[in-house]
C-alpha cells in the first residue's frame, strides 16, 4: 500500500488475526448533490492507508486529467468509477468500498444526490448501520438533504452524522454551523430523528476527518473517524426469539437434507423447538451446520444451515422461528412503499413482492396518501410517480411470515418486481397486517370446478378478446358465442361497454380505472369458471400486465387469448362509436391508440386478422381452437 500500517510491516499473521476481530460496521454517506459524499470517501479511504501504490499513482494521474481541483489530488475520483460519473462529477451509482483502521472494519454506499437516483440511495442505506448526511456549509439544508433524510428515518438507521462540509470555503464560521445544525434538527424531530451527531469538516482539506482541526476550536466533539470507530453496532437483535428466514435447502446427498438462511433474529442451540412458517409445523434442531463444523450455538447476523428432528416440509421462502414464539402470517398489509420506477404505481396492477427469499404475486390499492417530504404533509393520491413515498394496502396471493419493518429488517421489508420486465419497481416497510386477513378464510364446498364442468359435459375456460377499439371484438365474441350455444355448451359472454353499464359503471378510463376494471372482469371471470362455462370476455385490456393478472388467475389451460389483431388505421377508419374522431379532437382524453398506449399480446393461443379475416371466419377459427381442430401454427403468430 502506500502507507503501510505499522503492524503489516511488523507482522501480518497479528495483523490478519486481530482483523478477523474487528467489529464490522456498514454505513452510508447521502445528501445533496456536490455535498462532497464522494470526495469523504476518498478522503477515509486515503486517510486509512488503504490506497494501493498503483491506485495512488492512477488517482494522481486522473486527478491532473479529469479532476477538479486544478490538478491537486481529487479524492472524489477514487469513488466515482463510472465514465458518465467522472464526466458530470456526480455520483449516478451505489458505490460500495472497504476499508478499516485498527479498531474497526468498515463497508461504505457512497450514495447519489440527485432526485432521479433517489432509488439508488434506498438500496444502499437498506443494509447500512449508519448514515453520514453531508451538507454544503454554503447552501445549507436543501430538498435532497431532507429527502434523505426522511428515508434514512423510514428505514431505521439508528446513527446518524451531520456532515457539515466545505467549512473552509465559510471561513470556519460558527454561527454558519450552528444555523445549519438548528435547521436540521426542526426537521429531524418532525420525523422522528431523536438524536444525531453534527461535525464541521472539510473533507477535501482532511479537517475533523480523522485528526481534530485547529481551524475550528469552537469544536469540542470527536473528529468523524473516531465517532464512527465508537459507534454502537447492535447486539439487540440477539434479545428477540429466534427467526431463520431459509434462502435454500440445501441437499447434497441423500443422507442429508438442511435448511441454509442467515439469522434474522435471536439465537438457537440443538434441541430448540422450532416452528415452520406460514405452514405451522414444528420440529427440534437436530444440528447447527457450519463450513467450519457443527456449532452449540448461532446468534443474529450468522449464517448457518440447520437440520431438523423431523422430516418436514421447509421450502425456500420459509421461516424457522421459535417454536413458542413465532411471527405472524398474513397476506394483507398496511405498507410504506418507495416507488423506484418511470412508470408509475397503478392500483390494482399485478406485481411480484419479494421479502426475504419469499416471492409470491401482489397488488397494491389505491394510496391512503403520499408524503411531501419538504413538508412531510400527508397529501392525497391515485397514484405514485417516480421517488414518491406512500403509504398503501397490500393484497398478496400467499401469506408470507413477517414482522413489522421496526422490528426486523429482513422480516419486514420488501420489493415489488414487474411481472413482465422483473425490473425492480419500488421497496417497501410493512407496518401491519391487516385485520380482515384473520378473519376472511376459504369455505371448503362440496361440489367443485371439475363437479360443475363435468355435469355441463364442458371444460370452463375464460376466451379473452383483445384488440383496439373497432377491431370486432364484440362482433366475433357474439358469433363464437352464437356457434358454442347452437352446440349445447354453456356459455357467458362479458362484453367492455355491458359491463361498464353496471359492475364498472363508477370508473373512467385513467390507467388507474382501466387497471381496476380489467381487475374486476378477471375475478368475475374466475368465478364463471369455477362455475363451469365458457366465458367470451371481449375488452380492449390494453395492458399485458393486467391480461397477465387473468391468466394466473386461472389454472393451465384454461385461458385462451385471443388477439384480434387490427392496424390502428384501420380500425380508425371504421370508427363504428365515431369515438376516434372525438378523440382526435381532444373531445376523449386517454384513448387507446391515439393518447394512451395499446401493449399488443406477445404470445397469444390465437391471432385473427381482421384485414383479411370476416368476423365469420375468425369465430371459427376460435371455435376450432376450442374443438381442439386446430394445429398451432396456423392460429397463433
């Protein structure tokens, strides 16, 4: 390196073995942007002799090509590796770097400032003990800074260090310093920040970085390293019962069979009774499994493989709790949600909620509300837009084992995935369950699906038409439904314009109505094919999300779409309702096709072209396909 640490030199085997010691602390610096984040990590970096000599030299070498500080060494280029990061001299990325001094090792996000990045900065202080929030001494307490504050608060982070940066460029004034402290802690105590550590610093310069400065004697507090060498890493967790949350089973031969996770919480020892989340089994710990050997004991923060008495069902996504002790399960909550993505939040759209190693499907309600957090007002909302912060009801497909995200981490936080992208969408706190996911259980019925098709001598499935408005669904609908009733079969038909008439008359047509309406037609939907029948269902369902939601309503097989497939030329040119023509004059807002997007199916059972298919031809086609007269290829694109 090129500052070596004495006892390195001295001897590495000590040097090696008191490392393994060290208590390990994770933390996160955030704020505004240019607040100097980057530029303090490369500063503790440098000043914990943990640069390498090649690193040094392409440091000072960039420093004199791309930096900023007229050729003096800019610390900020040791963080900022990404090219566009170097260009802009921001931070776009979570940035993770090691380092460590002789009390304590030490992993740090160095965290991006603007808004846009806002996900990024709840990825990397979701993991963090500590948060560093650093303040231009010239600007003074911004949005951003409040921002983050706020999710460093929602997220439990139980340290927190005000960085008052670039002290240097205010002449180490106090009063500047103080201003900025009484600032931040009005709004700390509106959100919950009990207690905070505050330190005037110039991290370009190194003062009260890891040596107190002389240039603020008005200072009586710890420089910044040495506060965060003394901070508390917890312990606490050990206090609460036991919760493995298991990430994999682990079977290697035929001999064994383990449960593998880290400890979320508690402690356990071989003979434990233990409980099997959300199923309720119990059984005792066999052994306690280790690549160093078996372990008498294994507390919070380990990670360890587990053998059971019992030959039990345990899947990955299960929790192993305290047999007398276990969490909740539950597939309702009330939830806090942090929307990470472009496209907003629609209540009703089907998402994948991942807690733990658990992925089970879910859908969101309306927003009770949303939180200024300039203000930390609690304002009304359809929906959530990109970095907005809601509070909201979560409706999940499984119950999932939990705990309250103020009490566990890993137990109560969560993300919502896209279902079609897998993109990551938002992140989550759970606060509660929700009373009614008690007490709303599944009668057992006597006569069931099979017993009911069985009886009309029909398999029950749902056919869903989906095409732009004038693409003949409702036509070929009817003419399918004509041709099945001539048969004998039992059929119903669900048409987008009867049913907005009753079951749907109080939506419109914003994303967030079209999302509900086509969530609503889909459970009717299931129900008609529980009952037995044959179910036309002929929507315009211009989103793949929501047509996806109906299929994985129902069993395999039994949901055929239908692509009813016409040019937007063409459908406009027959404009049967004349309603393209008001919404080319801007007399219908959010109108398929012309202001509001039609997601075309990517893998239909079946397309009809309508352009060169009469709607005659296409209800055979479908009827065929139901008959089983069919081969693949000549009725799906």
């Amino acid at each position: 390196m090129a500052d070596q640490s004495d006892l390195i030199a001295r001897d590495i085997d000590a040097y090696l073995d008191a490392h393994q010691h060290k208590s390990l602390l994770r933390f996160i610096t955030c704020g505004s942007v240019d607040d100097g984040k980057s530029t303090l990590i490369g500063r503790l970096l440098y000043d914990s002799k943990m640069i390498f000599e090649d690193q040094m030299a392409a440091l000072e070498a960039d420093s004199r090509r791309v930096g900023t500080q007229g050729g003096d060494i800019d610390f900020a280029l040791l963080v900022d590796g990404l090219a566009a990061e170097r260009e802009q001299g921001i931070t776009i990325d979570v940035a993770y770097r090691f380092f460590s001094t002789e009390k304590r090792k030490f992993i740090v996000a160095d965290t991006p400032g603007h808004e846009q990045y806002t996900r990024n900065m709840v990825t990397g202080a979701s993991t963090a003990d500590a948060a560093v929030i650093l303040i231009d001494a010239r600007r003074g307490v911004l949005t951003q800074t409040r921002r983050h504050a706020y999710l460093v608060s929602l997220l439990g982070i139980r340290h927190v260090v005000l960085a008052v940066n670039k002290m240097d460029l205010m002449g180490w004034s106090q009063s500047v310093f103080d201003s900025i402290v009484s600032d931040f802690r009005a709004f700390a105590g509106q959100i919950g920040l009990k207690t905070f550590d505050a330190i005037p610093m110039s991290a370009l310069r190194g003062d009260n970085i890891t040596e107190p400065s002389a240039h603020s004697p008005w200072y009586a507090g710890p420089p910044l390293m040495s506060l965060l060498e003394t901070l508390e890493v917890g312990d606490a967790l050990q206090a609460d019962p036991f919760r493995l949350p298991v990430q994999w089973v682990n079977r290697p031969n035929l001999d064994f069979r383990g449960f593998s996770g880290q400890i979320a919480a508690g402690t356990v020892r071989p003979g434990d009774p233990v409980r099997v989340l959300p199923s309720g089994k119990t059984s005792t710990v066999a052994r306690i499994v280790t690549t160093d050997g078996d372990l008498s004991l294994a507390v919070a923060g380990q990670s360890i493989t587990l053998t059971l008495a019992d030959e039990i069902d345990v899947s990955r996504g299960d929790v192993l709790a305290s047999a007398d002790a276990p969490p909740e399960a539950a597939d309702q909550f009330e939830a806090t949600v942090v929307w990470m993505d472009d496209e907003p939040l629609l209540p009703g759209r089907p998402y994948l909620l991942k807690i733990g190693a658990k992925l089970v499907g879910a859908t969101i309600t309306e927003p009770k509300h949303k939180v200024n957090v300039n203000t930390l007002e609690q304002q009304p909302a359809k929906r959530l837009e990109l970095n907005e912060i809601g509070v909201c009801n979560l409706s999940l497909d499984a119950p999932v084992a939990f705990a309250p995200y103020v009490e566990n981490k890993d137990l109560g936080g969560f993300i919502l995935i896209d279902r079609i992208s897998n993109r990551t969408v938002g992140a989550g706190l759970l606060h509660f369950a929700l009373r009614r996911a008690h007490n709303i259980h599944w009668q057992a019925l006597s006569v069931d699906k099979a017993a009911r098709a069985t009886i009309k001598n029909q398999k029950g499935r749902v056919v869903w038409l989906t095409g732009l408005s004038g693409a003949g669904k409702s036509t070929i609908a009817d003419l399918v439904e004509k041709r099945l009733h001539a048969d004998g079969r039992h059929t119903y038909l669900l048409d987008g314009d009867n049913v907005r008439h009753g079951l749907n008359r109080d939506l419109g047509f914003t994303e967030e109505d079209r999302v509900e309406n086509i969530r609503r037609v889909a459970e009717v939907s299931k129900l008609m094919v529980d009952a037995g029948l044959i179910v036309l269902v002929s929507f315009i369902s211009p989103f793949r999300a929501e047509r996806r939601l109906a299929r994985d309503l129902l069993g395999e097989g039994e949901f055929v779409e239908v692509h009813v497939d016409t040019p937007l030329a063409v459908a406009e040119a027959r404009d049967v309702k004349g309603l393209y023509k008001k919404a080319r004059a801007g007399e219908v807002k959010n109108f398929t096709g012309i202001d509001s997007p039609y997601e075309a199916p990517e893998s239909p059972e079946i397309v009809v072209d309508t352009t060169t298919m009469s709607p005659e031809d296409a209800a055979e086609r479908i009827v065929a396909w139901l008959d089983g007269r069919f081969s693949t290829e000549d009725f799906a694109i």
